[in-house]
C-alpha cells in the first residue's frame, strides 16, 4: 500500500481555477502626454500557459478594457485605437480589444457561435500563442488641467454575453490583470502609489513594478 501523501495527484486544474488563470498571462501597461494626447500601451503576454490563451471551448474569451479619466472621474474622449468588438457585452464599442476564436455557423451565416460539433468555419482566431505578445496602443484626448487616471483591466469570459444570458449560465467575468497608472498634467507618469514611473505591471523595470 502506498501512503495517501505519496501517491501523485491527478488533479487537472482548469478554466474553474481562478489562481490559474490569474497566472496564465503578464500585462504591462505604460502611458504618457505628448502635446493634447494621452497614449497608452498596452502589452499581453502569454507567460504562464503552454498553449494559446484562451483555449478549449470556442466561446471564451479575453476582453481588455482601456480607461481614462480626468482628476474628476470624466472620461476622457478616445481619439485613436482599437474597441472591443459588438460581441464584447457590455464592454462593446469602448476603447480595448477581445481575444477568441471566432466561428461562423456554415447552414445559418450566424456568428460567432459555439457549436463546434457542427460544420463552421473559422472566421478569425487572435488568441495568444504561448509565449508570445500582444501590444495594442491608444489615445485619448488630455483635459486641460488636473492628473489623468489610466485604468486598464483583462477579463476572463467563459462564454460569449449574448450566450451566457440565453442560456442564463451565472457565470461572472474574472479580472485577470488589473493596472493604473497616474498621469500627472505635464508631468511623467506615476503609479497610484506615487511611484515616479509610467510603467505598470509585472514586466515592467523596477521604477514601474507593481
């Protein structure tokens, strides 16, 4: 007989492991003033995971969410970049981006859709190689007066919004990264720590590191 402690665990851990997920990618976010413009960068890397992410059913989902406010909580107008696809839920249409693989059902023209068993076709595919990155960029108009707060946040989508609420699945978004960044009125920026930094997040160099 072999003692409990020694027998090796099968266990496989999932999409259902919040601490999982929540190390499967690194995000880097820096942002700065040029002239009337605030640009932020955002950058994805698959750090954690040997395989693309997100990965196993066609209907999950990264959502990346880009914010900008002024010092009284008003956000501030995006000039340029990216916006989260009309799939995206509630996130559709403001500044950010979604990573899936999406499918087009061949008998009905409906997309995207999850039903992988039936003959589709796939229509795009921008999810995250293994240990590769994606950097998407962003520009929002400056006020005129008073600090900028950059807020940009990841979310995990087990299925996609309209799916989830037909099939009325109570299955909540999960916050894979989170960063802010504060960006002083004609200043360099600095974390919400008053760190002197404009970088954020886990690869950022030691003046940006959370």
């Amino acid at each position: 007989e072999h003692p409990p402690q020694k027998i090796p665990s099968h266990l496989q851990l999932g999409a259902t492991d919040i601490d999982l997920l929540q190390n499967t990618v690194s995000m880097t976010v820096s942002a700065r003033q040029i002239g009337s413009l605030i640009e932020v960068t955002a950058v994805i890397a698959n750090s954690g995971a040997g395989h693309h992410v997100p990965t196993d059913f066609p209907g999950r989902q990264l959502i990346l969410l880009v914010e900008a406010a002024d010092a009284l909580g008003r956000p501030l107008t995006n000039v340029s970049g990216p916006r989260v696809p009309e799939w995206g839920g509630p996130q559709a249409g403001l500044p950010g981006t979604a990573y899936a693989k999406l499918l087009r059902d061949v008998a009905s023209g409906e997309m995207p859709v999850v039903s992988y068993w039936k003959q589709a076709l796939i229509l795009k595919d921008n999810r995250i190689p293994a240990f590769a990155t994606d950097i998407s960029a962003y520009t929002f108009a400056a006020p005129d007066e008073g600090d900028v707060k950059v807020e940009v946040t990841l979310f995990y989508r087990r299925a996609f919004h309209d799916i989830r609420r037909w099939k009325g699945w109570n299955v909540p978004d999960i916050v894979m990264e989170q960063e802010t960044v504060i960006l002083p009125r004609g200043h360099a920026g600095r974390r919400h720590d008053d760190t002197p930094s404009i970088m954020t997040g886990r690869d950022a160099d030691d003046g940006g590191q959370r």
